[in-house]
DNA sequence: CAGGTGATTACG
DNA sequence: GTAATCACCTGC
C-alpha cells in the first residue's frame, strides 16, 4: 500500500476551443459532456474516446469562452510504480491522451473538478517558450491543418 | 495495418 | 427509437 500519488511533468498538449474550431467538443451545442468547458480556467474536462479511454482538458481562457487544452503526453516524475500497476509494463507509458488518462487514474467522474482544489491538480513551474515546437493537431478529421499542438522539443 | 469499444450526438 | 461519429490504443 504505498503512495498512490503520481506526478507527471506535461511535454505534449492541443488546444482545442475558440469560437471556431471545428474539431472542438464545443463547437456546436453546449451539452451535458462539454458543459465543463464553459467553467472558469483551471477546471478540468474529462471525456471518454472511443468507448474506452478517459481523456483530460484543461479548461482555459477568458470567461464564458469553451477553450481547452488537451493533455496528450509527458514524463513521469513522481510514482511509476503506480503507472505500472495501471498500465502494465509497457515502455511507451505516458505519450498519447488515454494513456495519460489511464496512467494518472483520471475518469469521467473527475470531469468539472477543480484543479487546484480537486482530485487531479495542476502545479508549476513552467517550461521556457523557448523550447516548444508548434505542429498540427493529431488524430481528427476537422481542421486538421490547425497549428495548435504543443510539444517540447527533444533538444 | 485493422478492430474494439460505448458514450454521445443528430435526426425524426 | 436508430445510426453515425469519435481529440485512441493494442496487437497482428
């Protein structure tokens, strides 16, 4: 029974919001799923892809804009342990949304949670612009040439 | 490369 | 009610 506490440092995320964006969640009726999306910043956005994988937002933004940002990669810091137990032993355990989800034990019930205050929480510090690579989003069929994926840069 | 998986949405 | 879509992952 150890710590169940994971840490991730983030090295991968879209966004996904404006008034505009064809791939957003938002765009298009505001319903019961994306209703988090109109919280205040630093609320979190869960929903599931594909039947199966827990994905996680950061809501942000000014007030009453559904703008998010979509964790989609990073590195353990703290608590591989408990990421193995969840995610098996693979060696790819943390680059790519579910896998993220997964390994961080979020699901739809954290969805609207508060991340300074809630279950899942959001710590600095943040990494030098300097060192982030800007490319297209992955995995969707709308606006598909958007440059809104974020990624730090290997070296 | 293909298939699994089920919530969510649009339509009527 | 039904059907289509999906911000993905795993194993051939």
């Amino acid at each position: 029974m150890g710590n169940d506490r994971v840490a991730i440092r983030l090295t991968e995320v879209e966004a996904y919001g404006g008034r505009s964006d064809p791939a957003s969640h938002a765009y298009g009726a505001r319903t019961g799923r994306n209703e988090p999306m109109w919280a205040p910043a630093g609320t979190l956005y869960v929903y599931l892809s594909y039947g199966i994988h827990w994905c996680a937002n950061i809501v942000v933004g000014g007030v009453g804009e559904p703008n998010a940002v979509l964790m989609r990669g990073g590195d353990i810091v703290e608590g591989r342990a408990a990421v193995e137990r969840r995610r098996g032993r693979s060696a790819q355990l943390t680059n790519g949304p579910g896998k993220l989800g997964q390994a961080l034990g979020i699901t739809g019930s954290a969805s609207g949670s508060d991340l300074w205050t809630g279950p899942v929480r959001l710590e600095g510090p943040l990494s030098s612009v300097a060192s982030i690579e800007r490319t297209q989003r992955i995995g969707i069929s709308k606006a598909v040439d958007w440059p809104w994926r974020f990624v730090e840069r290997a070296d």
